[in-house]
C-alpha cells in the first residue's frame, strides 16, 4: 500500500495490467487504496479510476490477443480426437451463446475468473469487437466498484478488501463449478440447432 | 441418475476433477466469507492502527480528526507536503514511527475527549 503515494498512478495502471494477464497482483486491494486516497485528498478520483481504467483495458486487449496466438499451437488438436472436437465445440457454442454477458460480468462480478476469459476468448475466436464493447463496460463497472468501495469506506479498507476478496472468490468459484458442470454433465444427444 | 452423473464423469475425468475442485473451492471462500463478516461485525476489529504506509490525509479522513489537530500533532506548519507517508516524516522527525502513531493517538483521544 505504501507504494501508492510512493509511485504514484503509474503503478495503479501497471498493475491492473498485470491482473488482466492472470499475474497474481492485488489489484483490487490497489483500487480500494487509491479510492481511499482519494477521499483523503491526497488524489483525484478521477486520476486514480482513470489510470486504473486504462490498465485494465489494455491487459484485457493483450490477453485477447495472446489467446489468439495460442489457438494456432491448438488448431492441430481440433480434428485428431473425437472427445476433444466435441469438448472445444461445446466452448465455442458456450462463447457464442454467453460470450458477450460473460465477458461483462467475468470483469467485476467474477472477476478472478476475468484473466482466463480473455485467453479462452481470443483462442476461441469470440469476435474482437463484441469482446471489446462488453469488456470496456464490464472494466469500467469493476473500476468504478473498487474505487468507489475505497472512497466509501477510507477508514476501513482493511475491512472491505478482506470481504470483497472473500466474496469474490465465492462467486467466481461458484460460477466455474456452474460452467465445468454443464460442459460435463448436460445430456449428450444430438445438436439441436 | 446416479449412473448417468458417473457415466459423465467418466467421459471427461480431467473436466470432471475441475469441476469437483470448483466445488471445492466454493465450499472454501463460502467458509471464508462467513468467517470475514463475523470478524469484521466486531467494532474493535473495525480501528485501523496507524500504519508507516499512511499519509496524514488519510488518518484525518479515515479517523475523522480536524487537520488541525494533525498539525499540532506534526508541529508543522501547514500541512505537510502531500503524499509523504508517516512513515517518511517519522523519519524526518528523527522519531519512530511507533511515537509518532502514539503521539497521534493520544492527540485524537484528547480532541475526542474535548468535543464531547
């Protein structure tokens, strides 16, 4: 937390970046901080959501694209195994089906699962422009709910990151147990289409 | 239904176990964040101690002081430059962060003493 008022925005940015990738930072602790800094004057709001907002925007874009180039180490695997096929066809129907809601809510409601979204969209071939307007919408709900939670409740962060990450947690697990689920058990049979 | 729920996991094992460690999971952070919100639901669990990475805004925000008496508490003049830490005016002050955070304490135990 000391690293706020140290380094300033730059940081808040960089590391809403990274959170985007899947790399294991406190994003949402940085947010909570700078919105209670925010309050006590020692920034503007707008400045800490702005650079968060922009971070996480571009991590979002990055894992896309990064998912994109992995689907082509994949393309191989599509046609030599019938399990696979059906498996990788049931996700991309999933993606087509709930990509868009899933993506907007997979950015703050279950963000933990956000990072994986983003590879598994682009090597699913979710369209860009689809994954980029639920995205930025999503981003900026999840922005707005992490500073907004800090300027809120300065004096208790410590109290609203522990319930926040606790509750997440619950959520974005409930939410991957939901998608496992249907992918394994729904009832085979042919496609309706 | 018993025989199907099986007939699928064996189908997809590795999906199956995910889905399994999911459960898991949701169990945990379930456990988790019943256990935050009754340790939080504890007032005195609610004061947060000053801590080096705070900066004197933020202790008159979060604890609900006039910056006054954050001043008299610095002995500086106005308020000191923005975004230094207590830690880093500790520092400067030659002093612990410990005295400072005491210091501080007992200034806002006084001026809450005084405006009751």
């Amino acid at each position: 937390m000391a690293m706020i008022p140290d380094y300033g925005l730059w940081l808040l940015g960089v590391v809403t970046f990274l959170s985007c990738l899947a790399l294991p930072v406190p994003a949402s602790l940085l947010m909570i901080g700078g919105g209670a800094f925010a309050a006590a004057g020692d920034f503007a709001l707008t400045s800490i959501s702005g650079v968060a907002y922009l971070g996480a925007v571009a991590g979002d874009q990055t894992g896309f694209a990064i998912g994109q180039r992995g689907s082509r180490l994949f393309a191989g695997i599509r046609t030599t195994s019938g399990k696979r096929a059906e498996l990788l066809a049931r996700a991309e129907h999933f993606f087509d089906k709930w990509g868009g809601p899933g993506v907007f809510l997979s950015r703050w409601l279950v963000s933990p699962l956000g990072p994986y979204i983003n590879f598994i969209g682009g090597a699913a071939r979710l369209n860009w422009l689809k994954f980029t307007a639920w995205g930025i919408a999503g981003e900026a709900v999840w922005v707005g709910l992490y500073t907004g939670l800090g300027y809120t409740f300065s004096g208790q962060i410590a109290m609203v990151a522990d319930i926040a990450a606790n509750i997440s947690g619950l959520l974005a697990a409930l939410a991957g147990a939901g998608a496992l689920g249907w992918l394994v058990f729904r009832p085979h049979g042919p496609p309706r289409a | 239904m018993m025989a199907r729920l099986r007939a699928s996991f064996a189908r997809h094992p590795v999906l199956g176990s995910g889905f399994l460690l999911a459960l898991g999971l949701v169990v945990f952070f379930a456990a988790r964040s019943v256990a935050a919100l009754v340790f939080w639901a504890d007032p005195a669990h609610r004061d947060q101690p000053i801590e080096g990475w705070m900066t004197p805004r933020y202790v008159v925000q979060s604890w609900q002081l006039p910056p006054e008496v954050m001043t008299e508490i610095l002995n500086a003049g106005p308020m000191p430059d923005r975004r230094r830490t207590l830690g880093e005016i500790a520092e400067d002050q030659g002093i612990t962060l410990n005295d400072l955070a005491t210091r501080i304490t007992a200034a806002t135990d006084a001026h809450r003493a005084a405006s009751k």
